[in-house]
C-alpha cells in the first residue's frame, strides 16, 4: 500500500472553518429574497411582478435556440455516446462552430453574450439529448475559465482568453484534490513564486474536461513570504504546458462520455500575469464563481423532468393493465401528477433565479444554492418514478429494448445520469450547511461574538446590546403578518386559488424563523453541530422557495394568455404537494433519531457491530482508500486529448 502524503496540511477543524468563512462574501449589497424568506420575512415584492428580458435578449436567445435544436437532433447520437462512453470529435467541433462553447461570454470577445435565462434554456435542450454534452459545456462556462475572468479577471486576461474560450478552447476547474474535496483549507496543491512565475506542484482530482481541456483554472496554495501574502489563489493555465499530465481519465455510473480525469502539475510554471485576482483570493473566487454557475445543474434537471414528463404521459397512456390505461390507476397516477407538478416547479424556480441573475438587483447566492439543492434533489426522484412507472422496461437499456424491438426508451440511464448532481458542485450535505450559513447570518451578525469561545467578556457584552436591539425589533414581527389575513395576495386568486398557497408561505416563513431562533437560544455554539436540522431548516425554505415561484409564474403565464389556466392548475398542485413535505420536515425538526443515530455511528466506527457484517464477501480490492498524491513527477502515461 503507497504511504500517505506527507505534504498535506494538517488543520484543526476550527481552522478549516475559519478558511471557509473567510472566503464567503461577507456582506449583502442588494436584497435577497431567500434571505428575507429564513428570517421570516415574506418580501412577494422582491419576485413579483416575474422579472422579464429584455425583446433583443429573446429574440438573440431564440434565434440561438432554434440552431442548437437543429444541431441536437442531426449531429448528436445519444446511444453512440453512451455506447462508446466518449463524445465524438466532430459533436465538439460543431458545437465550437455554433457558438455553443461562448454562450455567455460577452460578443466583443466573439461569444453569443446570451443571458442567464437562455444560457440555461439551452443547457437543458442539449442535456435532455446527451447529459454528457450538457457537463462538457457548463463546465466550462459556468466554472470554467470564462466565468472567473468575467467577475475577476483583468482586462488583459480577459483580452488573451475570452476569445479562445469562446470559439476554440475548451476550459476546466481544478479544485478537488484525492484527499480534499468540501475542505478546501487542507488543499496541498501549491503555487512557490519565482521571479515572474508561479511554479505549480500538486495533484488535482475529478477535473471535468480536464482531459480535453485547452486552459484550466487552478487553485493552488501560495507559501507566506516577503513580498507574497500568500494562501489560496486562482490561475489560468495552459493545459499543454511542460509538466502537466492526464494520468487517468475516470469512469462513473453515469454520464459516460464525461471527460473528466486526474491531472498531475510537476514543476509547470505559470506566469504570474495568469494569476485571477490577488493571492489568497482564490477560494472567494470560486465561491462568487459558483454564485451563478451553480443554476447550470437545475437547468439540466428541468430539462431531465420535462423528458420525464413526456415518457410517462405516452407510455402510462399506451400501456393498459386490467382494462384501462395505467395512467389511470391512483397509483401511477399520483406519480405523474409528482413529475408535472414538480417539473413546473422546478422551471419556475430555475427561470426566476436566473432572471434575477440577469437584471443584477437582487443578491442570490441562497437562490441559486436552493435552485441547486433542491433541483438535484427532485430530479433523481422524478427519475425514479419513471422507472418504477415503466416496470421491468425502466430497468432495461434502451440498447436491450431497441434490440427486442421495443422503443429505445433511455429511462434508466437518467436515473444513473442525473444521480452525480447531488454531488457536483457541492453534495447536498455541503448545501446544506452552506445555505444554513447564509441564512443564520443575520443572527451571527448581531450575535455570533456571544457565542465565540475565543471572544473576550468584553465583546461578549457588546455583542449582547447589539443582539438585544436586533431581536427587541425582529421577534414581535414573527407574531402576526399577511398570511393570517384571508384578503392577502387576491391578486393571486382565479379560478384556482393560490392565494391561499402565499399566506401559508408567509405563516411558515415566520414559523421557520421562530424555530431557528429558538434552536440558536437552545444550542448556540453547538448549533454548527446539528446538522440534521440544519438540514431540515434549509429544505423548508427550499420547498418555501419553490412554492414561492410556482405561483408568480403561474400569474406570469396567466397575464400573458400562455397556457395561464392550467399553469394555475400545476402550481396548486405542486403546493399541495409541497405543503405536506414542509409540514412533515417540521415535525422531524424536533421529533427525530439524531441523537439516537450519533451512538449508532460511534458504535460502527467503534467495531461493536462488526457482527453484522458476517456472511457476505467484499468483492472490493485491497488498495488505498485515498491514492497517494504526492507531488513529483508522472509516472504514467499522459492522456489528455486535446480536440483540434
């Protein structure tokens, strides 16, 4: 078995938190609506009227729209591309030739400069066509290079790079490492200046388009010395440079034409011009980045529930059990009615959020984390649903249904496709705790030194005036409010009524924001440690959210005569689902088996029900847990493939 790196940070987890916390934006500029949601505040006037794009916007992004349709059902091959778990050359070729690699990049650089709001349309048209194809292009404009330079980046930099990554070069971000992945405080990988160069050392993991990649951005940790602040920083790097090397290129159960490897940097020097923004900036880098790159993963779960929709509605239609179709048995049907609720739903937030990004008023950091958490989440069970709906035939290939003659139906590659988005970008237990922080920060604003062992008696006082003034003003505002009103949000109520849906969104939002407050009081120093409900805290306010959308959509598609009535019909329905959901997580905040469940795990490390293990055999190997990612130079074959 290799040793274990002997390079890597060692880091207490107070320190790893306080890396984290200092790479947060730290301050709200604008308002935020999630944000007012979780302190019980029900600010309807941040999201309604729905925000619109402008006419040129539309017409660019249809136009657009209508060339990448053409391009998804002639060029691209979804079996081949699952058949050889690679996309082919000319798929990427095309897609450079369309314009498709600068959607977002701004047209004097030579991108399309489409908003956010088409930019997601049309990753959910081409992954509902090949998922694989979909990771490739929001990888590398969401996280990519093109996204940090936008935000950060010099004009130079902007200048060198835009250009090529908008028509020719693909684009990677390198931040995992083999034993780093949420805790970017023990990153290992390091950048030693030298003279007007950095010199790169380290081992990245999971790079997505890291093996096909033209320019990487890397974070890498810059030693403290004279003259260099050090910590934490991002660069563009050239991916054909002296001692970078593809040493693997991985396999997952989904996405099978990913191009995703393991990239090894020994002795690459950079230069310095190529650094993003100042030395330790790196980690606030990619978290401002993933503010907004974080929607391309919903958009792609929408077009995922969309596909969903439709599968289900033409094969619970054609297929007939005991004398009617199966659609038609409560059974099945509850399960369609979930998919079409939820797919509204999930549009509706998805479509907000970036509408939001687009007209920059509003912060939405906690939007577009609750977009990505909470599209994950219900796309996999959507997914599944389809499955379980089409039977035995959901768990069969499509290659297997074509070849007995059956319609190649690709349920079960979805399912398998759509479960990493509950780990890219940040798993679902990391969102969790980063929406939960962002969404106590008021309270930790005013409080947060009350409950800092480090902090003197002295601030420990003045943190207590500060908090006595905050919560004399905010707790009598959680008493009483609009949604105990039976005349609040008329303007919501038609033939279907969602006016009733907003009231019980403000009611629980000041329930959500009592039971938050009432946990703080309880726990207060301890509260970081009870995630499980933290967790349900923030998946309240998801379903909140959501709700939330659903009807302002709906009242949009109704004033402009698009399909308003039955809009109306699905964002009722979707509330009614909601409401039970959120009336269940409230039960589970305070009648649950946390505690139960922390001896239960203290047992299993502990060896004391090992017993329970016997009669089965691990077909595992017996290698490293972690591969060795020590620094020095490749062993292995490179690779990369560059597409030119």
């Amino acid at each position: 078995m290799s040793a274990a790196p002997t390079t890597r940070p060692t880091v207490t987890e107070r320190e790893a938190r306080q890396v984290a916390e200092a790479a947060r934006e730290q301050h709200w500029r604008k308002p935020s609506f999630a944000k007012e949601l979780f302190l019980g505040r029900f600010r309807l006037d941040l999201i309604h009227p729905h925000p619109l794009p402008a006419d040129e916007d539309v017409q660019r992004g249809e136009e657009f729209l209508a060339k990448l349709r053409d391009f998804c059902e002639t060029k691209i091959d979804p079996a081949r591309i699952e058949r050889d778990a690679q996309i082919p050359d000319e798929v990427i070729d095309g897609l450079k030739e369309l314009g498709a690699l600068g959607m977002k990049i701004d047209t004097r650089y030579g991108g399309l400069g489409l908003t956010q709001v088409y930019y997601n349309k049309a990753l959910a048209l081409v992954g509902s066509v090949s998922p694989a194809v979909g990771a490739l292009l929001s990888a590398h404009q969401s996280i990519g290079v093109p996204q940090p330079l936008k935000i950060f980046g010099t004009q130079e930099q902007k200048d060198a790079f835009l250009p090529r990554c908008a028509r020719t070069d693909i684009s990677a971000f390198l931040l995992t490492e083999p034993d780093v992945g949420s805790d970017p405080a023990r990153l290992a990988t390091t950048a030693v200046p030298d003279g007007d160069d950095y010199v790169l050392d380290g081992v990245k993991l999971w790079t997505t388009n890291g093996v096909v990649a033209d320019l990487l951005v890397v974070m890498a940790r810059v030693p403290r010395s004279e003259g260099h602040k050090g910590g934490i920083t991002a660069f563009v790097v050239e991916a054909g440079s002296e001692g970078v090397t593809v040493e693997n290129r991985n396999a997952f159960m989904g996405l099978r034409g990913l191009e995703n490897g393991v990239t090894r940097f020994h002795q690459v020097r950079v230069p310095a011009a190529n650094r993003i923004g100042p030395e330790g900036a790196g980690l606030k880098i990619a978290l401002t980045t993933l503010n907004t790159g974080r929607l391309s993963l919903p958009a792609m779960c929408v077009g995922a529930g969309k596909w969903c929709l439709k599968i289900a509605r033409e094969w619970s239609g054609a297929r007939e059990q005991w004398g009617k179709p199966v659609a038609l048995h409560e059974a099945v049907g509850s399960k369609i009615a979930f998919i079409a609720a939820t797919t509204f739903a999930l549009e509706a937030v998805l479509d907000l959020s970036s509408q939001m990004a687009d007209e920059d008023r509003n912060d939405i950091r906690i939007e577009a984390a609750l977009a990505k958490l909470y599209g994950s989440e219900m796309a996999c069970l959507m997914a599944d649903e389809l499955v379980q709906i089409r039977g035995g035939r959901g768990f069969e290939t499509a290659a297997s249904l074509a070849a007995r003659g059956e319609r190649a139906v690709p349920a079960e590659q979805v399912l398998r496709d759509l479960r990493i988005n509950r780990i890219f970008e940040g798993s679902t237990e990391i969102m969790h705790l980063l929406i939960a922080r962002e969404a106590v920060d008021a309270h930790l604003s005013v409080a947060g030194d009350l409950i800092d062992p480090d902090k003197s008696l002295q601030d420990k006082a003045k943190a207590g005036a500060q908090a006595g003034v905050f919560y004399a003003k905010w707790l009598p505002r959680l008493i009483a409010g609009p949604g105990q009103l039976p005349t609040s949000y008329t303007e919501f109520k038609r033939e279907v009524d969602l006016s009733a849906h907003l009231r019980y969104v403000e009611r629980t939002a000041r329930k959500l924001a009592r039971s938050t407050f009432y946990a703080m009081s309880r726990w207060q120093g301890r509260m970081e440690t009870k995630q499980g409900f933290l967790g349900r805290v923030v998946d309240i306010g998801a379903e909140l959210f959501a709700m939330s959308a659903a009807c302002v959509r709906a009242e949009l598609l109704r004033s402009q005569g698009d399909h308003g009535r039955e809009a109306y019909q699905l964002a009722d329905a979707f509330c009614h689902q909601a409401r039970i959901r959120v009336e269940e997580l409230f039960g589970r905040l305070w009648t649950n088996t946390d505690d139960l469940d922390r001896k239960v795990v203290k047992g299993v490390l502990s060896g004391t029900y090992t017993w329970l293990e016997q009669g089965v055999l691990d077909p595992s190997d017996d290698g490293p847990w972690i591969a060795d990612a020590t620094p020095g130079p490749a062993t292995k074959e490179n690779v990369r493939r560059p597409i030119r």
